[in-house]
C-alpha cells in the first residue's frame, strides 16, 4: 500500500516527517520544470510517479513483457499518500501548478509505500495478514473456482465435471461422481505440461480469448449416446473417446491427429452428436466429420474455404465474442447431418497487430485480424447443410450442400445469432437485424432448403439474444424467452397460435431454462426474484397455469447459484457461493432441494480462514434524478484502527452492459485487491449504475446511443452519498476499472473531476469509433448516425477538463480492445498538455494472463493509487 492512513484524530506529524514534507514542498518547483521538459521527449514517454524529476528513465525499454524504470523514491516517501497529496499540494504549495505536481517530488509519495521486501503489504497492526501481489494477481482466487462444465451421464448415475486436481491450480482434469453413492474418481487427466497455454496454436488462443478460458489441462468434454453415454475429451491436440464411466475403461484416441487426411494445424470445436455415432470438427477452415467408434478416418465435409477468405464451421469474431456464440456447425441428433455456417471476410480490412516485444521479425512478429469496425462492413455468413455419410471432399467428391436464404426478413446485413436442430428434424435460426433492435426466429427444412417465418421480436432497445429456445414434444411446440414487458420471461410458442402464451410474468428475471419435465409439464428455470436482484435462484413454474401462478423456489441458500439438471428430472447439481460463503457444488434431489452428497466445499480451502476476509457492506442509495434505488457494496475499514470515517475512497467500477458488478457472491468476498486497500483504511466502493445487467431492459436502457455519461452521474452519485455521511473524502477520492472499466474510469475523471481525483484506466475503449460494429452499434448507433452520441461519448472530447491523474493500462497484442484507444488518448492528453503515466504489456491480450504480469500490475496501481 502506498501510504498510511490519515486518522479520525490524527497525531501531530513527527519531527521527521515534517521535515520530509517540507522538502518534498521544496523540491516541486524544480519537479515541474523538469517534467515540463520530460513530457515532450516522445508522445509515449512519461516520468512516472515513484521517479525523481531530473533522471531519464527507462520508461520505454521493456524486458519480456515488464515494462523496466529507474526510479527514485525518498526515504520516507512511505508514509506521504498518492490521495493525500491532492490535500496538502493544492492548498499549501503556492505557485505549483498541476504538471509540476504530478512529477518528482509529489509524486514520490506515489511509490511502493507500505511495500516491504518482495512487495507485500505491510501490516498496519498485528491483526492484519499481509497480502502479496503475488495472491492479489493469484489466479484461481482462493475459495471461488469450484466444479465446471456439469453433465449427467444419459442415465442419470453419474454427473462429470472439470475440476482442478491441486489446490491452488488453474489445471483441470475430468472427474466422475457417483450419484448414488457419492463415489469419484478421475477420467482423464493431462500429463504434466500438456495443455499448457505455450503450446496452443494461436487460432486456440484466441477463440479462448474469446471465451474468457483461463484454465488449461482439460478444458472441455461432450458426453452423447444412451445409458452409460460415450463420452469425447480433447486433449493434447489430439480426441479421445470412452464408452462409460467404468474406470478401467480404456480413454481411445479417436485417429492420429499428425497423419492424412489432416497434418499440422489445430483441433477446432470438436463436438459429438447426441446419439453418440458422429464427431465432427475443423480444421484449417473446413469441417470434417469421423465415426465417434474410430471405425475410419475422417472425411472433408465442406469445400472451397480455405485461401479465399471464408471459413467453414467457425464462429467469427463477432458472434463469439458479442454474441456468446461460439460454435460455427451443429450436428443433428442422429448424426445423419451436419449444418454449419460459412463466414466471408474478404472485403473487411485487415488491422494489423505487432509483437512488439518478441525477439522475432516478420511474419512471426505481426497479426492481422479482419476488424469490423462501428459503421464499416460487417461478415457475411451464410447457414448451410450437408449429409455426413455423402462423399469426401479431400478425395476429390465432396458432398452435395444445401444453403438457406436467411435475408428474406432483414436483407442481407445481419447477425446469425442462435442455431439448433429440433425433435421433427427441422432447423430454428435466430438472426438479428444489423441494428439489434429486431429478431426472427426462422424455420429450416435441410431436405427442401425453404426458410419459414415464425415469428419476430422487436423493441426500441435493444434485442439482448439468449439460448432459452426449448422443445416441447415433436410437433413443433416450443418454449421461448422474451423482454417483451421489459422483464425476461418464457413463452411458449404453438403452431398455427397466432400468438405467444405466457409462462411467467412480473417484475424480476428469468435468466437461463435448467430443465423441462414434459410429463408433469413443469419448467425449472434461474432467475431473480421481485426486489432481489442480488442473487440467482431454481424456480419451478407450471407450463400450463400462466403468469399469475405462484412460483416454486427450490435453492434456499442465500447467494447465487448455478444449476444441472438430469434428463430424468430427479437430481441437480447445484454450484452456489455468498459473500459469506465460499463456493460449492453439491447434489441435490429437485423436488424438495434436499442435499444428497458435497462434491467440492471451497470452504475448506486452507488459504480462505488465514486470509481472514470480511465480507463487504451491501446498501442502496437513490440515482441523482431519484428514478432508480442503485444497488452498492462497500469494504469499510477496520474503525477500531482508523476511526469512523471519512476515509480515502477508491471506486472500482464496471458499468457496462450484460455484467453486475454487486451481488451476494463470494466473488465480492474474495476481492483481494479492495480487501487489502481496505485493511490499509481505504473505503472501496462498488455500484450497478443504470446500464448493468440482471435489473430489466429499461434499467439498462439510458445507454442507448448515449454510452458514458449516466454512467458517471450513477459513479458518482454513490461517492457524494457516501460523502455526506461522513465515510468517502471528498478530497481523495479514486477510481480503476478494467475494458468498460476502464473507459468508465477515464470518463469519470474527465467529466466528474470535482469527485475523482486519480484514475486507473486498463484496456479502455476511448472512442467507440474505433470498436466492433456488433456491439457498438447495439447500443450506439452507427457514427453516421449518432453522430452527435459517438463524440459526446469519447473520452478525448473531455481531456481538457482533466486535472486529476491518471495511469492508462494496455496489453499491446490486445486484439479486442486495440491497444489504439489508449494511443488515440495519449494523442488528445499530449495536445492538451496533461500528464499521464502509461503501463505497457507487450506480450498481453485482453486479459492479462501472466502471473508474473499480474504481480506486477498490481504492485504499479498500488504505487498509483
């Protein structure tokens, strides 16, 4: 931590202190001067705080991915803080203006204070546990990462699942529990180092980027068939299969991955058929299909992608990561045909990429991504079928292809959102129209190739798309989920009806379909409940009495909780965590809840009970206008040991759409970076402002074409709330956030300075301009359009207004959110003079994955803050 905390009652400041603040007083004339100077050396050049004003630092020389700095540090630096200077420099250094005090000697205090060696918090009092940066920046977080990836066996025996085989780990291996005895036991697992993120190609790396994987070992599994199923691992580039469950049962490799048909080049999206005959997947841009009993070798279904541009079988860019959707074919259920989609990007500019901190040249060292930009040309993809057992596309006879016309209700221009076969072997797609704001649900025929019509869905929103599309029996009957009141709720869809019927009704969230019992014509599906929006529940509701029938609560645990149901709708997995309770993940009877056996108890993980951690304080104050009640949590500091307030504030923030920052999860908990600015006597400060998730469509409405101003009113109404009853100084007063954090933080300081006074900015986007059309354009408009919309919200509209400091954070091979929003903000700081500080990670993505890259984060926003 960077400083000690100022007190209720503050002592009189030491002898020796006085004399050090004296002389940092001193030294800030000579600081600015020299800072003033340093500024102009190079547009990406900035003395950090933490380095002496008159030295050159090595700002710009990098070692592997960490950025190197001389720095220079006084003595006692340590006990002088990054926010209090925002106290005592504006009111007590006459004649210093506000370039002078971000450099030397002010800034000085920004350092490691409170670091001791190896860079751990230092204790304030023997009751404290002194936190690390190598655990702040420790992923899987201690207590929070149980079970993944649930899935009955088609008996309903057994339940496997991924699960981390050390403590501590992010390697993963495929278990098995017995559903009646509670037995398990291991079904794969990846020798030491395969799997590791190294040796992945970098088609895996990014389609796990896409799909925020941290974990390596075994990543994922399939299980298809009848009884003891069959079921399909991927590992170590290579697929396995094994039939049942038994132990002793041999785990076969289902072809030599190295030999013809294929070569080198990655495995993508392996997938089984439900009955267990079929596995397809693809590779260097075609899909190809092999007998799941390894009976043959596999066959090229799909021709003509590979060197033109197109693929076949892959979700693009878009879909996976705006969309959720991360496959590009489906099988169906009788392995007899595959459906799959064709993506063309040829026409979309290729962005460029460089590997700026690789010893490689050339190729090695560059990447090029077809970008679709806000307003630009989006891909143009096209859903077609072909039969599994007809012909074989490397042997020179490729199998006869159908396509489907899907621009028949919005034109060319549109998303492919949802695909999936039914029960009568039909086809239901979902496509968007550009603008998001329409849906239709169309009805395939693979044999005939006609494109039918069921219904559409509209709004003046925006269409938040969903996989809740069940079947109800083999006549074309399904269940389906819309926002049309506002709130998700399920409907069902009859035939020849006319009309959607439906199921629930009223204030709250239906948020994911966990089963259909047919037979009892009943529907357990998660959601929340009216005015609790900070927990995620099972419900049972009839699929026959209507939106005023009472709903059945099943989960009774207070928090959030994630479910699997069997096929037979006797058992469920249920996977839940507080903020007064780790994560667990136990078995349970679905008709009365009760607890049959505990998979994993997080609880029982050694690190949480030394860490010792207080849960936050969750409260809710009213937005600024008084429309809204928004939902907050604070971590207070101990007041035995820094009194009742107020305290130096840090807000960490989110505030974009389709996440909740605050909610009844051990997640909050286990926060490291807030709970050790809390044991340092910060109050940290989290708030859902309007535009978060899981509230209803017209909570999250007030972004539409208008991103990054209620944001920041709602930011800092909870701040001003605080404020006035005495717990946040108003004089000292932070914020961080990461992607829209990050763009949110920077807006926050830049429109909001009489609130924030410093910001920790990672991966922002500062102009949305400059990101993906599927996205923005969601919730913006296109630029031509929203003219008006896309310059009141870039950050570079507002740079002149900044006077607090600000640290920008970027991965420079971030192929999300390009490191070119932070260079476009740089540019703006540089014209209008204002000083930054720029941390740089030349080997990192989106997300930072390095632990070392991690620790090191950490340790320079503590500095900063």
């Amino acid at each position: 931590m960077p400083f000690q905390r100022r007190r209720r009652s503050p002592p009189m400041p030491s002898k020796r202190l006085r004399k050090q603040r004296q002389h940092l007083v001193c030294m800030t004339a000579v600081a600015s001067v020299a800072a003033t100077a340093g500024r102009r050396l190079a547009n990406s050049f900035v003395i950090p705080k933490g380095a002496h004003a008159l030295s050159v630092l090595a700002t710009q020389g990098c070692h592997g991915s960490r950025p190197m700095t001389t720095s220079w540090q006084h003595p006692e630096a340590s006990r002088v803080s990054v926010l209090t200077r925002h106290v005592f420099t504006a009111a007590n250094v006459k004649g210093s203006d506000r370039q002078g005090r971000s450099r030397a000697a002010i800034a000085a205090a920004a350092t490691a204070a409170g670091m001791a060696a190896g860079g751990v918090l230092v204790a304030e009092g023997p009751s404290d546990k002194e936190l690390a940066f190598s655990q702040i920046a420790k992923l899987p977080r201690p207590g929070f990462q149980t079970i993944g990836s649930a899935t009955f066996l088609p008996d309903g025996s057994h339940v496997l699942y991924l699960k981390s085989s050390e403590y501590g780990s992010l390697s993963r291996q495929l278990y098995a529990t017995n559903v009646g005895t509670g037995e398990t036991f291991p079904l794969a697992c990846t020798p030491p180092g395969v799997g590791e993120e190294k040796e992945l190609s970098l088609e895996e790396k990014l389609r796990r980027e896409r799909a925020r994987i941290m974990n390596t070992g075994v990543t994922s599994f399939k299980v298809a068939g009848k009884s003891k199923g069959r079921v399909l691992v991927p590992m170590g580039g290579a697929l396995y299969v094994r039939d049942g469950i038994d132990p002793q049962a041999e785990l076969k490799r289902l072809f030599d991955p190295t030999e013809a048909p294929l070569g080198p080049g990655p495995i993508l999206d392996p997938q089984i058929s439900e009955d267990g005959s079929l596995v397809c997947f693809v590779w260097k841009d075609e899909v190809y299909c092999v007998p799941a009993d390894g009976s043959a070798k596999p066959r090229q279904l799909s021709a003509g992608a590979r060197g033109t541009g197109k693929t076949h079988g892959l979700a693009d860019f878009l879909a996976q990561e705006e969309l959720d959707r991360y496959e590009g074919f489906w099988i169906s259920p009788d392995g007899g045909m595959v459906a799959f989609e064709e993506v063309t990007e040829a026409h979309i500019p290729q962005f460029r990429i460089m590997h700026s901190g690789s010893a490689s040249v050339g190729d090695d060292a560059q990447e090029d991504h077809r970008y679709p930009f806000a307003g630009d040309a989006n891909p143009k993809v096209k859903l077609c079928v072909v039969a599994a057992d007809s012909g074989d596309a490397a042997a020179g006879a490729p199998p006869p292809v159908t396509s489907f016309d899907l621009t028949g209700p919005f034109g060319e221009d549109l998303y492919l959102g949802r695909v999936q076969w039914m029960p009568d072997g039909s086809i239901i797609a979902q496509v968007l129209n550009r603008e998001q704001t329409e849906l239709a649900v169309l009805k395939l025929d693979p044999k005939t190739g006609s494109v039918e019509t069921l219904f559409t869905e509209k709004t003046d929103v925006w269409i938040n798309i969903h996989s809740m599309l069940k079947p109800l029996g083999k006549k074309g009957r399904f269940l389906w989920a819309s926002e049309r009141t506002g709130f998700r709720h399920l409907y069902i869809y009859e035939p020849g009806a006319g009309e959607l019927k439906p199921v629930t009704g009223g204030s709250w969230e239906v948020e994911d379909v966990a089963a259909i019992d047919e037979a009892k014509e009943a529907v357990y599906f998660m959601g929340t409940s009216e005015g609790n929006w900070l927990g995620r529940h099972l419900f049972k509701a009839s699929l026959k009495e209507g939106p005023t029938q009472q709903i059945v609560q099943l989960t009774q645990e207070p928090g959030m909780h994630s479910v699997v149901v069997d096929a037979q709708c006797k058992t469920f997995v249920d996977t839940s965590s507080a903020m007064d309770r780790p994560a667990s993940a136990k078995l349970r009877n679905l008709q009365d809840g009760r607890e049959l056996c505990i998979i994993e108890d997080k609880n029982e993980d050694p690190l949480i009970a030394s860490l010792n951690l207080k849960p936050p304080e969750l409260f809710t104050l009213p937005s600024t206008d008084g429309k809204v009640t928004l939902q907050a949590a604070m971590y207070k500091p101990d007041p035995a040991k820094y009194g009742d307030g107020p305290y130096p504030t840090v807000v960490s923030c989110y505030g974009g759409p389709h996440v909740q920052f605050v909610a009844n999860s051990w997640g909050m908990t286990v926060d490291l970076r807030a709970q050790a600015l809390r044991s340092k006597g910060f109050l940290v400060l989290k708030v859902d402002n309007r535009g978060s998730n899981r509230r209803g469509l017209y909570f999250e409405s007030p972004l539409k074409f208008d991103m990054g101003n209620i944001e920041v009113e709602d930011q800092a109404a909870v701040v001003r709330w605080c404020a006035d009853k005495k717990l946040a100084d108003p004089k000292r007063v932070a914020i961080y956030g990461w992607s829209y954090g990050g763009y949110l933080s920077a807006m926050c300081l830049a429109k909001a300075g009489d609130v924030f006074k410093c910001a920790v900015s990672g991966a922002p986007v500062t102009s949305w301009d400059g990101y993906d059309t599927c996205y923005t354009e969601r919730y913006m408009g296109t630029p031509s359009s929203n003219e008006k919309g896309y310059k009141s919200s870039s950050v570079m509209e507002y740079v002149q207004n900044i006077t607090g400091d600000l640290l920008l954070v970027h991965g420079l091979i971030d192929e999300n959110v390009h490191f070119r929003h932070t260079a476009r903000l740089i540019n703006s700081l540089i014209s209008a003079q204002k000083p930054y500080q720029l941390l740089l990670f030349p080997n990192e993505r989106h997300s930072p994955r390095s632990q070392k890259d991690r620790e090191y984060m950490e340790e320079r926003i503590f500095a900063f803050i």
